[in-house]
C-alpha cells in the first residue's frame, strides 16, 4: 500500500478524502496500488470525523514520515503551502495540489526542486478544477505548437454575466445572487477583478511556452464596470461579453497575454458556456481549436482532479514525469501598450450626433456605429478596427477633451 497525506481538510480537501476512500478498490485497480491516507494535517478539530485518528496538527509527522509518498496540498494561499511543500518535495515526496496562487507564483521554483529530488509536482487541478486541461496540454497536444489559449476561467464571473445577459440582472445583483449561492467568496475581488483568471492563465502559459509567467506580467481586468447598456450593445453587434483569459504568441514569439472583458460572437463556442461552467479553447497548429467544457470548481469535481494527480503519482514513484518549465523574466511578454486589436466604446456627448460621428471616423479606424433599442439621446456606441492600445489612449484623451465622454472600451476577440 502507498501511503498518502492531505495537508488541509476544507472543502476541497475532504472531498480529496472522499473520493479516495469512496473509490479505494477502482482506484487500487487502476494504479495496481492500494492508495491509504495516513494523515490529514488541520489546525482545526473535526471530533465527528469518522476519519478522526488520521488528523494531525503537525506538518513534521508528514515530513519525517517515510511511508508517505505523496502528498495532496490542498490548504489555499502561498504561506505555508509554499514551505511545506518545498521541503516534501526536497526529501523526495510528491506534491499535487490544487493551488493555483502556489503555482502561479512559485511553480518554476518547484518543479526545479521536484526534478532535482527525482519527485513530482503535479496540478491539474489548479487551472480547471474538474476541467482537465494541463495533462491534455501536456500529453495529447504535446505535438502541436499552441498559437492561441483563449478561456472562460472563473465561473463566478461567468455566473454574474450569464445572470446580467440572460435576465437583465445589474452586477451588483448578480453579485449578491452568487454569494448567496456560494459561488462568491464575502471578498470577491479575485474573482470580479479578474485576478484568479489570471493566475490560471499564467499557468497555462507558462505550462505550453515553457517560460515562467508570473501574474504581474499579465494585464488583469475585471468585470465591474461592465453594465446593462454594454450587455445590450454586445447583444446588437451579435454578440456577447465574457470574462477571458488569453495567451497567444506572435510573429515575433513575443506572448500577449491578457485577462479582460471580451466581446466574443454568439458563433464562438465559448459564447455559450454559461452560469458557473469553465470553457478553454487550445488552438493548435495541427488540431485547429479544441475546446474543454465542464465545471471549473466545487469540492468534487476538484477533488476528482487531484485523486488523478495523486493516482499519476503513485504510478511513477521511481520516475518522474518531464513536466516542468524555466524561470522568466518577463522580457517574452509583449506590453499591454503595444497589443493589437479591435473594441467596443460607448459614449455619451451633448454634442450632435453629427458632430460625435465625425470625431469618431477622424480619431478611430473604421468606427461602426451599433444601435440598440431605448438607448439615450446622448449615448453611442461603436465596433472600432484594431489598433494598438497606445494609439487607442490616445484618440479617447481627445475624444475626451472634446466633449465626448468616453463610459466603457471591451476588447473584441476573434474567438
């Protein structure tokens, strides 16, 4: 029997404790290995536990235990998951977690460890939760050169935008909706300012380009200024707004990497991915655009995740799997500033309409107006040819001092 630990018992980690003892002898079968949990580490006490013998408040008893094998991480956040899974792995233990701020910010750094120490740091169920990603990414597309990931991360924000298009809820409802739902944390600036999308898109671009992404490399937006009156633009340009993670590599290898409010077209298949389910688009040079589909959190789903990445563990205990990537300075990340493409900007001006179109077509390439039902007298909104966001600062500064008001600019994707 290979003996595992899960360092922390929230909702995520029981739910690891679950699927493994639910599922012990499919699991033996498959890893032809009986997989035990020998410890569950928790500050906390659970005296209702029928797992109670196996809690431990001590991270040494894991450490210095040499049955254990693998190790589940699964307690959130960088400090201590950061230290104690830097020791397991420097003692030989593999890791799997679930932690995608760990990764995100120390994931080039482990794997190091992980490698010099014949061990293995495993997290797919850090980008998709119950969505797999990483290891199709890593083993079935291996032959592909990725040009583009383009994805639906965060199904909170997902749940607050499908709330706003399909029942014409304002953010601030949707927003108290998904927290009384669970689906947003009291705080959810993480989620609603993009910041947990961005994490998993550095992951993943750091996992296919093989260069470190840290997240203070990408331009993170969020979806709080997005209102009714963007909803109703997207739905008369023939689209709708979704909140994107996306990496693609240029002509020049360059990496534009963003997380921000998107208009995407009702044909994508993305548009359609709704309330709290996760979609990710690979776009490979041999396989075209494959798209993962499920829901990206929840204490099973993710749980499933990890009872995977522990069950790939115990299969390779005397070898590792070639699964890592450099450090990174940032020098591959082209600058916001400089990325191309096309928008969306509304507007509202006391000036004629006369007057506003004719200082839009002077400053914007190709502005096309769109036209929505039971919109002010005073507002506008148009689809803008792509330019870069420098030149696009600049021609909405003069806008601005000329007496049109500038209210929203998304960014249209070709997805």
């Amino acid at each position: 029997m290979v003996q595992a630990a899960v360092m922390g018992y929230g909702v995520v980690g029981s739910g690891v404790v679950e699927v493994l003892m639910e599922h012990q002898s499919s699991i033996a079968r498959r890893t032809k290995e009986e997989i035990g949990i020998k410890y569950i580490l928790d500050i906390r006490d659970f005296p209702d536990s029928p797992f109670q013998e196996k809690f431990t408040k001590s991270f040494e008893d894991i450490l210095n235990d040499d049955e254990v094998r693998v190790v589940a991480e699964v307690m959130g956040g960088v400090h201590p998951a950061y230290e104690f899974t830097r020791q397991l792995l420097e003692r030989g233990k593999s890791v799997v977690t679930s932690n995608k701020e760990l990764v995100a910010t120390k994931g080039a750094e482990l794997l190091k460890i992980a490698k010099e120490h014949n061990a293995n740091y495993l997290f797919e169920a850090s980008v998709g939760g119950g969505v797999p990603i990483i290891r199709p990414l890593s083993q079935c597309l291996a032959a592909n050169d990725v040009i583009e990931i383009a994805g639906i991360l965060n199904g909170t924000t997902n749940f607050i935008l499908t709330k706003m298009i399909r029942e014409n809820m304002s953010f601030e409802d949707a927003l108290s909706m998904a927290q009384q739902l669970g689906y947003a944390e009291r705080n959810p600036a993480a989620d609603v300012e993009g910041q947990d999308a961005g994490r998993k898109i550095s992951i993943l671009a750091s996992l296919v380009y093989g260069k470190h992404v840290y997240p203070q490399y990408v331009h993170t937006e969020g979806i709080t200024k997005i209102t009714l009156e963007d909803v109703a633009y997207a739905a008369s340009w023939g689209g709708v707004i979704k909140l994107i993670g996306q990496v693609k590599r240029l002509d020049d290898d360059m990496l534009d990497i963003t997380v921000e409010p998107m208009l995407i077209e009702k044909s994508s298949q993305l548009a359609n991915v709704d309330d709290v389910f996760n979609g990710i688009l690979v776009r490979g040079d041999s396989t075209g655009d494959v798209v993962f589909y499920g829901k990206g959190a929840g204490k099973l789903p993710t749980a499933s995740a990890v009872v995977a990445d522990i069950m790939d563990c115990v299969k390779h205990l005397n070898k590792r799997k070639y699964f890592d990537w450099a450090d990174c300075d940032g020098s591959i990340i082209k600058p916001y500033e400089e990325t191309v493409f096309p928008f969306y900007v509304r507007l509202q001006s006391s000036l004629s309409k006369q007057e506003v179109t004719e200082k839009i077509t002077s400053l914007l390439l190709n502005a096309r107006e769109i036209v929505r039902a039971n919109a002010a007298d005073n507002e506008y909104a148009f689809a803008v040819d792509e330019m870069t966001v420098a030149d696009r600062e600049k021609a909405l500064a003069a806008l601005t001092d000329s007496g049109i008001r500038v209210l929203s600019k998304i960014r249209i994707a070709d997805l």
